[in-house]
C-alpha cells in the first residue's frame, strides 16, 4: 500500500494508536474539518496535557507531540449527532515525524512509515540482522514467538478463569490463530489493563520486530503474574473465611449441648411444669401435609418453635402457619425456616431470607374475598347493572360484556374471568370504569401502572441473588390485595418499552394474560408457583399499535369511542356539574348553568374525545362564582350574608340579589372562560357554488367536523397543487381522485371525445380549510372527486350534502371509521342529506341516535358513479 509522506494530524492524549487497530475518535465539527477531506491520518500522542482533555487541538504547544505515530485510514466518517463528528479509523504502520509544516488552515505532519512484519519475505528486521552480522538473532527469535504463544494461550486460560464471555474468548483465539504476530501484539497491548502509556509508546516506536516481540513478552507476563497474585491472594482469604465459619458452628453447636446438659439437672417436679408451660404457650407450630404420589400416604412435617426463636421469628412462624400454603410451597418454606435459624440476625444473607418468609407469610395463597364464598349464589345482575349505569353514561359493549361474565358465573359458578383490554383516547372513563367494575364485582381493585416500565423484573421481580432485590408489580399487587381474586387494571399497558437492554416487559406479560399459564405464575424473587387464574385483568390503552401481537391475541379488545356532544351534554349535568357545585360549597346557592351555555361551553371551549377539559372549564365557572361571593363578603354587606347563611343552614335555596344572577348564560361565559378556542361549524350563510363540497372529518379529539374541501382552475400545464396542511394518505386520495376524472372525463361529459386530453392547459388547486390542522386519512376521496367534478362542470352541491368515503383507483368505495362522531356533527351543522359508503349502513343503524338518523337523509354508495348520479344531473353525462 502506498501512503503518502505528509498527513494531517489528529493529536491524542493519553491514547496510544497502534497498527490493526479499529477504534473511534469523537471531535467537534471545527477540529475534524480539515481530517475528513482525506482518506489517511497520522494520529500522534500528545504528552502531559494539564487540562486533561481526551482529544486536544494543536494550538497546543507543538512540543508535546510524540516523535512517532499511527498512519490511520479514515474508514467511516460519523456526524448524525449535532456539532460532533465521530471518526472510525484503523491503524496501518508506525510512522516517524520528521517534520511539521502548516498548510493553510491547519498542521501537517511529514513523517517516514515503518512496517513490522514477521514473515520471512522483506522483513526489515531480517535485514537488520544481516547487515550487523547477528547469526544467533534468528533463534532467539524463534525463541521469543514460542514463549509469546504460550503466553498467549495463558492468557485466555486467565480470561476463562475470571468469567470471559466464551463467545469474544473464541474471538479472540481465532484472532490469534490467523493474524501475524505483530496485530496480536498490538490487540493484546490494547486490551491489557496493566499495560501503561509508556509501555504503548515503547511500542509504538518499536519499528523492529524483535524489539517489539520482546516488549510484549515483558507486558504479558507482568500482566500474568499479577492474575497469579490476585487469584493466589483469593484463595487464601477463602481459606481464612472458612476456618472461621468452622469456628463459630463449633463454638454454636457447644452451646447448644451445654445447654442440653444442663437441663438434665432439673427437678421432676419442676421438669413437669417446664413440659406443661412449653405445651400451653407454644402456638408457633406450623404443619405441612404433603401428598406422595409414589405412597399414596400424607407425610406431616412440623415445625415446631425453639427456645432459641426470638419473638419476631416466633410471630414469623406463627404467620406462616395461619398462611394456608398450598403444598408444593410448604417443602421451600420448611428449608429456608431451616436455614435461617442456622443464620446470625446480624449477616445479610437472615435479612434477606426473613423478607422473602415475611412476603410468602402475607400472600393470599387461599384467602378470597369474604363475601365471594357465597358470591356466586347471591350475585345480582340487576344490582351490577344499576350500580354500571349509575357511574357511567352509555358505553353498552363493556357494559354488557361485564354483565355477561356475571350471568355465566351465576350458571355455571366456576368461570375462569375474562381479560379485557379497553381501548380509547384520554379522558373517556377508562380507569374509572374498571374501578367500577370492581364494585359492581363486590371485588378489591388494584392498580398497576405500567407506562415506561422498561425493566423485566418490575413484572417478574428480582432475583434474591441481587442486592436490594424485591418482588415484581403483580405479586407486591396481590400481597396489598390480601385475596386471591382481585381486580387488577393493568393501565397504560401500550405505554410499555419494549426490547430494551433489561428485558422485555411486554413479553412478562405474555405469561401473566395467559389463563392457561398463569395458574402458576413464576415471581423471580418468590420462586414459587402463585395462581393468578382468578384475578379480573383490566388492561387499559390509547392506541393498539404498540401493543405487540401475541400480547393483543391474549386480551379481549373493547373499543372505547370518544363521548359525543349529546353524551357530554348529559355527563356534565348528571356527574360533573353536581361535582364541582359540591366541590365548592356551593350546594345550597342555587347556582345553575344552561343548556345553551353548556352546548357553547362543549363546542368552543373543548375539543377532546373525553370530559376532562370540560370539567375543568365547570370547576373554572364554579370558582368564579366563589370570588363573587368571597368579593360580597369583604365589603361588608351584612343583608346578603345574612341571607346566605341562612340558606345555608336551611333547605331552601339562597335568593341572590340581583347583581349576582343564579343561572349562568352564554354572556358569562365570554366573561369568565374569555374569548372561545374554538370555532364550530355552521353550514347556515354558506352560498353554494361550484368548486365547493362539504366533507366529513373525524378529529384526534374523538369529536367529528364538516371539513369543506375548495378547488380552483388557472391556466398551466395541468400540475396539481396541494394546500391545507395535508397527510400523505390524503395527498394519494387527490392523486386517485384526478386520476379516475381523467379516465372517465368524456363520461362524465368533461371532454368532447374519448381521445381529448383533460386539463392539459389548466393546472388544478384543491385546498382544505383550517390550514393549521394537521390532515390525514382517506376518508376525503369522494369529496374530492365531487369537488372537482363540480367545479369542471360548473354545477354546484348543495350546501346542506355532506360526503365521506374512501376510493379506489376504479372508483370503489371503501369504508370508512368514526362514523357515529361525523354524522352527529353533521347533524349539528345543519346538513340534510349524507353520502356514505355501503358497508358503513350497519354503524349508522347501531350506534346513530334514532331522532338524527330520521332528521338526516342517508345514501349509500358503492362505487363513484352511484355518488355521481345521486349528486349531479344526467344531462350532462355520457354513457361509456
């Protein structure tokens, strides 16, 4: 390889470059700018730097730079991160500095290069040997490679020992078994702690292969001899630990006889009495019954308390016993009761293990809800129906699927209970409703949030083996619980990180929604089988995109759609309104709010799927009224606070004055929520002409939206422009909707013949209202295509038709989402007539209220000609 004599420098501190080496170096922009324009480097130690800096720039003193370097090739260029460039470089020779010249804007070395090579062919060391006549050099060469190899093999012998991954030790020998003797040095010199910088330096001006041969036998065997030392200096404080742990079982062991000893010394009498009191006050006695399946016997084991127990592991014991352990759980227990006692209070390890007894003695292996053992007999279905109603407005589906689960257990009184996964955006009752179905199940309820959870053993929990290790959420969950059968909502399960460097949490939770599996869920830090069969799942999310697949096959879906106007119109007067007038004081004032107000509150101040910005726009009107009040009272008016403590300590209202008016009016709301964030549409005033169609939208708030799509012509070479803030999806629906005019214009009567060309001089602007939205979806396409029809042919759509479906390249129409949230929103803008495709009748028949479904003229399309003929006139149109 043929490398140039004058480099640019790249100075390093305290880091040595050798040849064979790959490594990266991290710079800022300003000091890799004149690296990056070549293709080699020489990277030159930079020595003694007092500021410490890893990479150092050469308005340095020159001085420090090392007489030798590493020419380098530049083999990848990094600058993804801001302000940093990262360069990747291998090391190709030694390169000695002769001189340093300033080219331009930066320095440049002028260096001689040296290769070190072990073979036999231009060896410069062999050529060194002859020309000073060394005969012997050559076996003692020979010599110095033998030794290094054993070394070597040493060497991983050493890294096998301290517990080497054997995947980078297979590396690491087939690295040596194939490369040339001078790479392993330079790798071995480079991944030895106990070689210095000055062993590196030695090494990097070492141009002659014995002289570097040697160096690294000099490094290895120092490095070696300190492995030696350490696992020798090991052994012997082992040695040490053992004889005193022998020792202190002695010293144990001859208390206990002497204490045995002494109580042969006892009078009978007073043996009597002792056997007596030992037998009255000794309730710490757990009894295991075990089944041997080999025998067909029970084998009871028992415990029994020692006068050497303390009184906290005498209640241990004690708790233990009154825990009802399943049987495979009493064998673990009966060991580890074992062992701690063996154990002094004061060693780590008795901490430990009286945690572990502590958590096992509280889990609820048996225990249920006391009211669940006639549960099954006395459920009501009536009173869970009513208790789902009282607390939640509609939301049928999770209702009757809960209602469901009752009645089967109620016939068949061992159903294991389904796991349900409630999907939805914010704010529409998602934890609320599973809080409520644990009442209407007269179950404990439990909370798990899993939103960043990135770790495995926050699910599994940690293994003893660690410090500070605990059980993971679901057991700590069950042991708060105290029963066997809770209801566990699993919140924000979608909010999981998945395959991070800790684990997949998502993956631990494939066992826990398994029923078939997690009869005997597996808790790192219990070790112990626990049954999770009879808890209620609840699993709760906004999207279920990050859910992984096998995940969502284990849970049943129940989609919660955002509330409508009409929803949030009665949740606000029958849950949030009564709220904040309690949450206020204000319960015996006689404040109330209109529906006009309320309706103007939804529509201009809210734009969510759920209720939360509407209650927080109630507790707004609600604290303004109390300023009112609190203003009244500051000035003294003694009559009107006469009379409101006399309301308030009576049944009756509070009769205001009447600059306080009781009832709360849209004129109010200018004042006290300010101007309105939010602009609702009307079609009423809208003129009618070509080129605009009204569509169908459906917001990320959960709420639907007339969205009126514009189209205009000018004279070009048929371009199409696109404005609106726009999704890709929404741009390919443009795209489909121009291409399927174009290839049916002379049907559609756009063109004269067959063979002429639409729009070939026009170029054509469609362009959505509300340009600071974001928009995307499918859903437009039929508005599109009628837009531009409209405008192409002059006819105009009433403004009171409204449109919304997806297209095909053939003119198909396909289905689409949100459909109750649309036509309800149409409805309240005034449309009379809706187009929509085919297969979206059966939502329109299920979720749209009666009273729209008869106020709005429905027509329902399956293909663009169907939209065409209901819409325009067929004078117009050619047949094809």
């Amino acid at each position: 390889m043929s490398l140039p004599d004058q480099l640019p420098i790249l100075p390093l501190y305290d880091k040595v470059l050798l040849p064979s080496i790959v490594t990266n170096y991290t710079l800022s922009d300003a000091e890799a700018k004149h690296l990056i324009k070549n293709d080699f480097i020489v990277c030159i130690p930079l020595m003694k730097n007092p500021r410490g800096n890893t990479i150092a720039g050469l308005n340095d003193d020159l001085g420090r730079l090392y007489h030798f370097g590493c020419t380098a090739e530049i083999l990848n260029v990094d600058q993804s991160l801001p302000g940093t460039t990262v360069l990747h470089v291998q090391g190709l020779c030694r390169s000695r500095v002769t001189d340093i010249v300033y080219e331009g804007t930066s320095f440049e070395a002028l260096v001689t290069h040296h290769f070190v090579m072990d073979d036999d062919n231009g060896r410069e060391e062999d050529k060194y040997n002859k020309n000073n006549g060394c005969n012997s050099t050559k076996i003692n060469q020979e010599a110095n490679e033998a030794q290094f190899r054993v070394l070597c093999k040493e060497y991983i012998t050493r890294m096998q020992e301290l517990g080497i991954a054997d995947a980078i030790l297979l590396q690491l020998t087939r690295s040596m078994a194939n490369e040339p003797l001078p790479s392993i040095i330079s790798l071995l010199l480079y991944l030895t702690e106990s070689a210095t910088f000055d062993d590196k330096l030695s090494a990097l001006e070492a141009v002659h292969y014995q002289q570097l041969l040697e160096l690294a036998i000099k490094v290895v065997s120092c490095h070696l001899q300190t492995l030696r030392t350490s696992t020798e200096m090991q052994q012997t404080v082992e040695q040490a630990l053992d004889h005193h742990r022998r020792e202190f079982y002695l010293r144990h062991q001859f208390h206990r006889i002497e204490r045995k000893h002494n109580n042969h010394f006892v009078l009978p009498q007073q043996q009597q009495q002792l056997r007596s009191t030992r037998k009255n006050n000794n309730p710490y006695n757990i009894i295991f019954k075990t089944n041997n399946n080999n025998r067909n016997t029970n084998v009871t084991n028992i415990i029994t308390s020692s006068n050497e127990d303390d009184e906290e592991l005498a209640d241990l014991v004690r708790q233990l016993n009154q825990a009802n352990l399943p049987t495979y759980a009493t064998s673990v227990v009966s060991r580890d009761i074992k062992r701690l006692r063996k154990l002094t209070p004061s060693t780590p390890e008795s901490g430990i293990l009286r945690s572990y007894l502590e958590l096992v003695a509280s889990l609820p292996w048996q225990q249920q809800l006391a009211t669940t053992t006639t549960y099954t007999d006395d459920v009501s279905i009536t009173v869970a129906q009513k208790h789902l109603d009282t607390d939640h407005y509609g939301l049928g589906q999770v209702k009757r699927r809960i209602l469901e689960y009752l009645s089967v257990i109620k016939v068949k009184k061992d159903l294991s209970p389904p796991i349900l996964c409630l999907v939805g955006p914010p704010g529409v009752g998602k934890t609320t409703l599973a809080r409520s179905i644990a009442t209407a199940l007269n179950r404990k309820f439990y909370r798990m949030s899993l939103g960043s959870i990135r770790d495995e053993a926050d699910i599994r929990g940690h293994r003893r083996t660690y410090v500070a290790a605990m059980p993971g959420l679901l057991i700590n969950g069950m042991r708060k619980c105290g029963v066997k059968n809770p209801v566990i909502l699993l919140d924000e399960i979608d909010k999981m990180v998945q395959n991070s460097n800790q684990g997949d949490p998502a993956a631990a939770m494939l066992e826990v929604l398994d029923p078939s599996q997690n009869i005997s869920f597996m808790d790192h830090f219990l070790n112990i089988p626990f049954d999770l069969s009879q808890v209620l799942f609840i699993a709760t999310a906004n999207s279920m995109e990050s859910i992984p697949g096998p995940l969502l096959d284990r849970m049943e879906v129940v989609h919660l759609s955002g509330y409508t106007t009409d929803e949030k119109m009665h949740i606000a007067r029958s849950y949030l309104w009564p709220k904040q007038i309690e949450a206020h004081g204000l319960g015996k004032m006689g404040i109330t709010l209109s529906d006009s107000a309320l309706l103007y509150i939804i529509e201009h101040y809210t734009q969510e799927s759920g209720v939360r910005n509407l209650d927080r726009n109630m507790a707004s009107l609600c604290r303004y009224r109390c300023k009112e009040y609190a203003d009244m009272a500051e000035k003294s008016e003694t009559k009107k606070l006469q009379q409101l403590h006399l309301s308030q300590s009576s049944s009756s209202s509070l009769l205001l004055s009447s600059d306080l008016k009781p009832k709360i009016e849209i004129d109010d709301i200018h004042v006290i929520l300010g101007a309105p964030l939010y602009d609702f549409d009307m079609v009423d005033g809208e003129e009618a002409v070509p080129g605009v169609v009204f569509g169908l939208a459906y917001t990320q708030g959960g709420m639907g939206g007339i969205l009126p799509i514009e189209v205009n012509q000018m004279p070009g070479r048929g371009r199409l422009t696109l404005t609106g803030s726009l999704g890709d999806v929404l741009k390919e629906s443009a795209y489909i909707a121009l291409s399927w005019i174009k290839s049916n214009a002379y049907a559609l009567g756009l063109t004269a013949s067959r063979k002429d060309e639409l729009l070939s001089d026009m170029d054509l602007h469609i362009h959505l209202a509300a340009g600071a939205v974001r928009k995307d979806g499918p859903s437009a396409g039929i508005t599109m295509v009628t837009a531009i029809i409209s405008l192409l042919s002059g006819k105009s759509v009433p403004k009171t038709t409204a449109m919304t479906g997806e297209i095909t390249l053939r003119g198909q129409i396909r289905s689409i989402g949100g459909v109750k949230e649309k036509v309800i929103s149409a409805h309240r803008a005034g449309i009379e007539r809706i187009l929509l495709p085919a297969t979206n009748q059966r939502e329109v028949l299920q979720d749209v209220p009666e009273n729209i479904r008869q106020s709005i003229r429905f027509i329902y399309c399956k293909s663009l000609w169907d939209a065409v003929e209901a819409i325009f006139d067929y004078d117009g149109l050619h047949t094809m």
